[in-house]
C-alpha cells in the first residue's frame, strides 16, 4: 500500500485555501477552542468540514498533516 506524505500547502489546495493564504487563514481562525472538534469549527464550509473529519476518521494520508493543521490553529 502507497501513503502519500502530503505538506500543509497541499492540504490547503486540497481545502480549496490558496496557499498564499496559509498564514492568512491562521491568524483570523486561531485559536480554536479546545472544547471544539476540528472539522466542527467554524470557519469551514460543509465539503471541507467533512473532508476533514473523514481523514482523521480512515485514518487516510492525509491524517498526519491534518493533525498538524489541528495544532496550528490551536495555538494563539
């Protein structure tokens, strides 16, 4: 079985967030209340809440920089 190691950029390509607008996006949404699911947050649509949640989910490839996604917006 092939695992991709997909970076941060290609997350957001994937969301549909330019990656220009990484740190953008960061700093207006962070920092995410622990109390709050990831894909719950407010600041994604309905396909990139779901696409969130299916990763962590199925454990997919794209679990890793999900995780690291999760941090960055938990941080202030």
């Amino acid at each position: 079985m092939h695992i991709e190691n997909h970076s941060i950029t290609s997350l957001f390509e994937q969301l549909g967030i330019g990656d220009s607008d990484i740190n953008r996006f960061i700093n207006r949404f962070a920092p995410i209340p622990s109390a709050v699911e990831l894909h719950e947050a407010h600041c994604w649509n309905q396909s990139q809440a779901a696409f969130l949640k299916q990763a962590k989910e199925e454990d997919a490839d794209w679990a890793e920089v999900v995780d690291q996604l999760n941090v960055m917006l938990r941080q202030a």
